[in-house]
C-alpha cells in the first residue's frame, strides 16, 4: 500500500540512469569549485552517482531531481539490504550538513520516495541478519528531516518513518534473544540451524550494523517497548573487543568463532589451520569451549569497528544531553561505559594511524602488509573448493583500498571533530590521500575505484591473507561499488564540516 504523503519525484519525461552515470545542472561549475576548494566532491559525487552505481555485479540506484532532463530514475532501483543503507546513510549525511541549501532537496526527497517503494519488501521481525537491520539506518536522517522542527516537517511522515525504526529495534531484540553467543555477543548472520550459515561468529563488521544502530535508536526513542538498552550496547563491544584485538600488532581480527565443532563453516575454517584460540578467553573467565579468532586483520572491517566505536560515542554524547546525567546503566548511558570505549577508540586509532601509507595516506587491503604480500593461484589455498578469483597462475599483491580507506578516515575526522581522539591531522591527509588514488572523473562522471567486492569465513573462506587477495568473492572493483560510495560520502561529510 503506497503512502499518499511521500511526495513522488516522478515527473513527466523522466529519465533512465545507468551505472554509467547522469548528467545535471550546474555540473561544470562545482566539479571547478571542488578542485579548487578540494571541498565539495560530495555534491559532485551523489547527482553524479545517486541513480547509478553497484551493489556488487548489479547496476542499481535510487531517484535523484538534480539532472538536466528533469527526474533521474535508476534503470534498476535498489532492495533493501546493507550495502544501499551504508550509501542512502553517507547522502543524508551530507544532506544533513547542507540542508539549508535548496540543491540538496532532491536528495532527501529521492530517498523517501525509495523507501516507500520498500514497504512490504523488510522482514525485520526475526532479526538473524545484522546487516540488513543496519539499512534502517536510513529512516534516522529522513525523521531527522520530518520530525517536528525539521526542514521537511510532517506529523505523518515522522510517524512512519518512527514506526520503521521501532521494527528495527524489535529486530534487534528478536537478534539478541536468539542469535547471542554464551558470551552475549550477537552472531553476524545467524538461521535456526547451527550447522549452517555463520553461527558462532562474531565480526568487527557487526559491531557498525548491531550495537551502532541500536545506540542510534535509543537516542530518538524508537527502543521503547523492547528490553533493549544502553547496556546493551556497551555488552557488544565487551563480548568482542577482548578477543578481536591484538595487543601486539593494535590491530584487530575480522572474525571470532565460538563454535568450531558442529557449525560446517567455524569446523572447515579450524581443520584448514587458520584459526587460533584467543588468549585465557578473558574477560568472562572459563568458558566451557574455546574462542577463536581468524588469522588475519582485514582493512575494512577495522574501518566498521572504528567507525561503529565513534558513532556509538557519539550517541552517548546525545544521550547524555538529552538526560542531562551519567547513570549506572539503562535507562541511561553510563560514564563509565563511554569511558572504557573512548579508550577502545583511541587504541584501535593509534593502531589505525600506525599503519597508513605515509605516501598516500590511505590503507592497505591487508593492514598488517605493504605491497610485498602477494597470493598465487595453484600455490597458495583461499579455501576448501581453492575458491579464486584469478585465472591459473595470476598473482595479487596487497593494496591500497578504497572502503578501508574512507571508513577509517570518516571515522578519525569525526571521532577529532567530536573531541573523543586527537587524529584530525591523520584524517584529512587520508581524506586528501582519497582524492588522488581512488576517484577518478572517466566521460565526465565521478568513478571511486580500488574497492573490495565483498568478503567473510566460510568452509571454502578461510580468512588467511590469499583469501583476502584472491579470494574468488574478493575481486577489486573499479566501478563505484556501494560500499566505497557510502563510506566515501561520509569521509566527504566530515572533510567538508571543517
């Protein structure tokens, strides 16, 4: 049932956009001001690219108004699942910053036609995939701008988007109830069968789609109703943190495993090698099992953790000046819970900034590698079925990568710009270090290129660094895949505030 009051960006003579880009008013001029100011490449990158970038293989888009003939419609809309939340979040960030400017309106108004388009499409009743609840993300800026007080106020529309949010917060309570490890940690993605899907793992990259917005929901009320509360979200990073970094290297793993004997995936992972037992299982004393970690730190997902870590912060901040008080715990955040993870912050920030290619300022694929570490098909193992994605003999080498790149970097500019780190100079040269090595303008459209395709543990994903290089789902991207456009417009967004 289509809601009469998203207004419908649809006009006579609209046209269709590819991945190939559309063209728009005023293009020539900002594009000139962007290299000049190095600001505003946000604003060239979403009328560019708002109708037309990928989500993996597939070409897909939401509509954007800001064209030169009139409504762009992508030729294949975006469903809902992660990779178009993490973009739909990075363009209403930066809606966010330049709301007052009447070019940005088409932004927020292409997103609520999107999302309406969705109803019916969500199941969030069961939780089981934290990636998919974190597209939720999505209905927190567009209430931003319906609620009362907002640019776009609507009673109506408010309410909608609050009653989306608060199935979200039920899915993560559904998640909790049935998807928490012994330790309280919330598996990734999870099915009723423990011997298949991810059971018993925990990945860095959760801690952005689970505990980050369930911080985010509690701030604007939408956890009413639900067991769920600010410890909650501190309980997340206590069941991970202790087991996911490495002291030594002030690195952190990709994944933990509490389950390597009936889940195929943990058992073919721990019978290959290239899992090993996290040290003492600290901090909850004996367990009756082992935890294990993966063997390798993967650049993205210490770009989620960090980020997830600021934005959570963030939202202590927001709760506490919406209280006014430090509590001992739930109802309200607690002091000594944002205490212990602004100190998570900082050391997985010194341990970020340690390993940023001083040339580039960007990041490696692999952190704890520079370009020496390469992976060869027929001689080096990604898995159990040699799951590969270069042809027999090709060889890749570590490299620079773009989505490491701008989610660490969003997250250092942000986290200095709140005062919870002190690496404002780290971000911006990453930022600037973004610029040069991955966007490219090819017939006169923004490209991001360098980017990851996509990457977990598997019984044929074995998580040791060939996986990571030439791993058959691994594949580098050149076309301004949705992860990268996200995380970049979120880098810009924090770049531009300066």
């Amino acid at each position: 049932m289509r809601r009469s009051y998203i207004i419908v960006l649809v006009l006579a003579g609209a046209v269709l956009a590819g991945c190939g880009g559309a063209t728009w008013k005023g293009r020539d001029s900002d594009v000139r001001n962007a290299n000049e100011m190095r600001t505003g490449y946000s604003r060239v990158m979403i009328n560019d690219r708002m109708s037309g970038w990928y989500n993996k293989d597939a070409c897909v888009g939401f509509p954007n108004a800001n064209s030169t003939n009139g409504v762009v419609q992508p030729e294949t809309a975006a469903t809902w699942d992660y990779v178009p939340g993490v973009v739909a979040k990075g363009i209403l960030d930066v809606w966010s910053l330049y709301r007052d400017s009447a070019w940005a309106d088409a932004w927020y108004e292409g997103l609520a036609q999107w999302v309406e388009g969705l109803e019916g499409e969500k199941n969030w009743a069961k939780g089981g995939i934290l990636d998919d609840l974190n597209c939720a993300k999505v209905y927190l800026g567009l209430y931003e701008g319906s609620k009362p007080g907002g640019k776009f106020e609507n009673a109506e529309r408010a309410a909608f988007y609050m009653e989306q949010m608060r199935l979200a917060a039920k899915g993560l309570e559904e998640h909790k109830n049935r998807y928490s490890l012994p330790n309280g940690g919330w598996m990734h993605k999870a099915t009723d069968d423990p011997t298949k899907s991810y059971w018993g793992q925990m990945w860095c990259d959760g801690a952005y789609m689970g505990p980050a917005l369930l911080a985010q929901l509690l701030v604007v009320g939408a956890c009413e109703g639900t067991s769920l509360g600010w410890n909650d979200v501190y309980d997340q990073f206590y069941a991970s943190w202790p087991y996911l970094w490495d002291e030594e290297k002030k690195l952190p793993y990709h994944v933990l495993f509490t389950d390597v004997t009936t889940n195929q995936n943990g058992k073919a992972i721990y019978e290959s090698g290239h899992l090993y037992p996290c040290r003492d299982n600290l901090p909850f004393g004996h367990l009756p099992f082992t935890i294990y970690h993966s063997e390798e730190y993967w650049g993205r997902a210490a770009g989620w953790y960090i980020l997830a870590l600021v934005d959570v912060l963030e939202a202590y901040l927001q709760g506490l000046e919406i209280s006014g008080e430090w509590s001992e715990g739930d109802p309200l955040p607690s002091a000594q819970n944002f205490d212990e993870l602004r100190e998570m912050l900082n050391q997985l920030a010194d341990g970020l900034v340690a390993r940023q290619d001083k040339e580039t300022g960007c990041w490696y694929q692999l952190l704890q590698y520079g370009p020496e570490k390469c992976a060869t098909q027929g001689i080096d193992e990604t898995g159990s079925a040699k799951f590969t994605n270069v042809g027999e003999g090709g060889t890749q080498c570590n490299y620079l990568e773009s989505s490491a790149s701008c989610l660490i970097t969003a997250a250092l500019l942000k986290g200095s710009r709140l005062g919870l780190i002190d690496q404002m100079e780290a971000g911006k040269k990453g930022y600037e270090g973004i610029l040069k090595q991955f966007v490219k303008e090819e017939n006169g459209v923004l490209t991001i290129t360098g980017s990851c395709q996509s990457a977990g543990l598997s019984k044929d994903r074995w998580g040791n660094a060939a996986y990571y290089l030439i791993g058959k789902d691994v594949p580098i991207q050149d076309n301004t895949e949705g992860k990268v456009l996200g995380a970049f417009l979120m880098a810009a967004a924090e770049y531009e505030r300066q």
